[in-house]
C-alpha cells in the first residue's frame, strides 16, 4: 500500500493541477503533508510497535492508512486532499516500520539479509502493478480512483496480518515519547514550509526567514529532548555503532536524490513529452523490475561478503543513472533519452536497497528492531521530505529565469509575458492560448523546465556520489569472521 501510493501520487500530480488548478506549491504539499506526518511519527510508531505489540500497531496502521486513502478520492478541493494526505501519513507512520521490524524479529542474523531482499522483492511487485493499474486509472477514470485501491489490498493484508503474521514486542516497557514527536513534527514542518514557500515569498520575507530559524530551533530541541528522556523515541545510544550511522547518513543523501529528483519526472514525461499518465508509469518499469529481479540476490550476497562494496557501489551507479536523466532533452525519445537512465538507476538501487536494510537492522539487538527500523526509515522519509522542498525551490528559480531568456529569444509579446508570469508557479502546466503565439511561448515553457531539470538531477546524481563516499569511510568491507550483533548500552538506555 506505502509503495503503491509513493509511486502513483507522483503520476497523479500532472492530473491535480490540471483538474484542481493546482500550482506547483500546492502539488508538492500533497506530496510533502504525507511525508511529513510519515517521517516524523515513524519513530513513534516503531516504539509503539515494540511496546504493544508490532503487529498489532501495523494492523491499526493499515485501518488509518486506508480509512485516509478513501477521503483522498473524496476529497472536493486540493486543500482537502492535503489534508486526507497528512492522516494518510500517520497511518503509514504505524504500518511502515512494523514490517520490517516483523522480518527482524522473525529470522536470524544468517537469513535476516535474504528475507529483507525478499521482502524489497515483493514490494517491487507493487511497484510495477501501482503505476500502471494507477495511470490506467488516471487516463480513463479519474486521478481520485488511485487512493481507491487501497481498500480492497487493506482487507487482505489484515486477513494475512491475523492468519500468518506472528506477535512479538520489546520486553521492556517504554513510554511513548510524545514531546519528541511534537518537536520532531514541529520543527521539519517550519523547515518544509519555509523551503517551498521561499520560491514565491523570497528567503528575505519575515514568514520564511521565522519559520526556518524556528524549524532549526524546534529539531535542536528534538535533540535535546531525546538526549535527556529516559525513554526516547530516537535513541542517541544507537548512534555509537559506526555501521548504524553511516547506513543511516547513506540513506539521508541517497533518498534525498530519489525523493527530490524523481518528483519531477512524471512531470516532464507528462508536460513536456507528451506521454499518457499510463505510459508515464510505464516508463519506470525498468527500475522496479530490477529492484525485482535482483534484491534477493544483492541481500544474500550481502549475507556472505558484507554491505561494505555493495554499498558503494551502489549509489555510484545510482548517481551515473541520476547524470544520465540530464541529457534529455525537449525532443528526446523514451529508448534514447530516458530508457537508459531508468535501467542504470535500477541496477544502482538494486545493488543497495536490501543490504542498506539489512546494515541497518543488524547493527542494533534484536530487541530495538523496531526503534532501528523506525530510525532509518525516518530518515528516508525526511531526506525526500526536504528534498522535495529544495529541489522544488531550485527547479523553481532555474524556470523562472530559463523562461525569462526563453521569451525573449521568442519575441513573446508583453500581455501574453504578463499571462504567464501569473502562472509561473505551475511550470510546465501554465496554460497557453491555441495559436502561434501559444506554440512560441510553449517551446520557452518546455525549454525552460528542461533547465530546471537538469539542475536537479545534477544535485541528485551529486548526493547520490556523496553517500557512496559515506558508505566508503564508515562501513565494513568484509563480514567478520564470527558476526555478533552488538551489545546494548550500559546505561540502560534502548
């Protein structure tokens, strides 16, 4: 269900300004209430899975996650689908890390690495079906009708959930740590809102320049809090583990090259290409079918030789595909212009996905899988939260001056500059009057968004070189010769 909404949503956006008049802000609120209330409540939601029980705090994520998804297709206005998105990511908060914490929990450390790259296996399914079924849906039904799939996959998973899933919990008794999410939530909310509002208020406007100092002031507090709590939700202690830390520094750069460069490919594919929503999610089949074919087999071979080159080379051939996605430019073909970047940046993701997991849930006891699974999967989740905003005001500001350029090379008469400066703020998806001038200032739009494009995934391709460095300089080559998970603290802290 998580895999399915991360993939469709995405194809959905052209669809929301089209239908709602969405502006490019308001599109990447849809994306960014989902992952903010995802990646800041994760963590609560992994302790509150060791605490009560992780299955059933996964099942509860299911019945929210879906209970949101169906007022997502419900909903009659785009701040109402943000909203719907926002309950959508405390659901998903629940049920994401819980099944990974069920996998640890479940299977020893010389078979943990294979289930994981089974589990990616699995998901990658999803991730083939998803954006078919769901551009399918968007090209002859309606964009709402993708959050309706939902309902009938939640129904099986809590019938798999009650048959086949067994219980198991932290035999020590934690509060929930509440302050920490509040500040957590709190404090990446200022920064978020600050980020994508710059793009139309400037960084100098006393409401963006408050809400960042305020986002910076709130995660300091996050971090003072969890130092001081007897039971917090992100415990510090667990960053004494030098795998534990670089896996998770990994994750921050790479998921941030994903989150933030991939948001803008169905947009090019769809605005600027000419492709259906149903051809848009084909196009990505290429990655996820290798996620499919061969994180099994990166998760075993972890099992034997250790994550240490896997993972780095994984995110180098990531970013290869990242630089690949800038040569493409207003008229090229999918085989020639976006085939090979989607195929380099499977088999990279391939490579680093299951023994990513797998460093991350090894390096902690077994008894704080759930804290461990929160931890990484947050920072997923905030690397492309933040992403997101970022790229977003970089692809913004490149347009903005790209068109600039672009319309005066094209002689764009001064009220048809003014029709669309009011629009800037959908990009590619500005509407143009049906006649030659509309055709010129067209070319300068898709010219324009091209240069915003190839700036982000510039970033991408750098981010993604820069987590290969981290896994280069923190994590183990080898696997030791008699592995042992590592102790918990002494101080009594989780």
């Amino acid at each position: 269900m998580a895999f399915i909404d991360g993939t469709v949503v995405n194809i959905a956006l052209p669809a929301l300004q089209q239908d709602l008049g969405a502006t490019i802000t308001n599109v990447q609120w849809v994306v960014e209430a989902y992952t903010l209330f995802l990646a800041s409540l994760m963590l609560t939601g992994g302790a509150l899975g060791d605490r009560h029980g992780r299955k059933r705090v996964f099942a509860i994520g299911v019945v929210i996650f879906t209970a949101a998804s169906v007022a997502c297709g419900f909903a009659p206005s785009i701040e109402a689908l943000i909203a719907a998105r926002a309950l959508q990511g405390a659901g998903a908060a629940l049920m994401v890390p819980g099944s990974l914490a069920i996998i640890s929990a479940s299977f020893g450390d010389d078979a943990r690495g294979k289930a994981i790259g089974t589990w990616s296996a699995f998901t990658s399914i999803t991730m083939i079906i998803g954006p078919l079924v769901g551009g399918t849906l968007i090209d002859h039904a309606s964009w709402r009708a993708i959050f309706f799939i939902n309902v009938p996959i939640a129904a099986i998973v809590l019938f798999l959930a009650w048959r086949g899933v067994p219980e198991s919990r932290e035999s020590a008794r934690r509060a929930p740590d509440f302050a920490g999410a509040i500040l957590a939530t709190a404090g990446l909310g200022s920064l978020v809102f600050g980020l994508i509002e710059a793009s139309a208020l400037g960084f100098r406007h006393p409401a963006i320049f408050g809400t960042l100092a305020a986002g910076v002031v709130l995660l300091g507090l996050f971090i003072a809090v969890e130092w001081k709590s007897r039971s917090p939700m992100m415990p510090l202690s667990l960053f004494r583990s030098a795998a534990f830390c670089g896996a998770n520094l990994l994750t921050l750069f790479l998921y941030a090259a994903l989150g933030g460069g991939l948001f803008f490919v169905p947009m090019n594919l769809i605005q600027v290409h000419g492709f259906s929503a149903t051809a848009a999610g084909a196009a990505m089949l290429p990655s996820v079918i290798l996620l499919f074919l061969l994180s099994r087999r990166a998760g075993a071979l972890s099992d034997r030789t250790g994550p240490g080159w896997l993972l780095i080379a994984g995110p180098a051939i990531a970013a290869i595909g990242f630089g690949l996605f800038t040569l493409a430019g207003t008229t090229a073909g999918y085989w020639s212009g976006f085939f090979p970047a989607f195929v380099v940046l499977g088999l990279g993701m391939s490579i680093t996905v299951a023994p990513l997991t797998n460093t991350v849930m090894s390096s902690v006891s077994r008894a704080h899988a759930g804290v461990a699974s929160g931890i990484n999967n947050a920072v997923s989740e905030a690397a492309g939260l933040l992403a997101v905003a970022v790229f977003g005001l970089a692809m913004t500001l490149v347009f903005q001056s790209s068109l600039e350029r672009g319309m005066e090379e094209k002689h764009v008469g001064a009220a048809l500059k003014e029709h669309i400066h009011a629009q800037e703020q959908k990009l590619a998806a500005i509407e143009l009057p049906d006649d030659a001038r509309g055709v010129a200032a067209g070319e300068a739009i898709h010219a324009a968004f091209i240069a915003g494009f190839r700036t982000v995934m510039g970033i991408a391709a750098a981010l993604a070189l820069l987590s290969a460095l981290c896994a280069a300089l923190t994590l183990p080559r080898r696997v030791p010769a008699h592995p042992s998970r590592p102790p918990p603290p002494r101080d009594g802290t989780p």
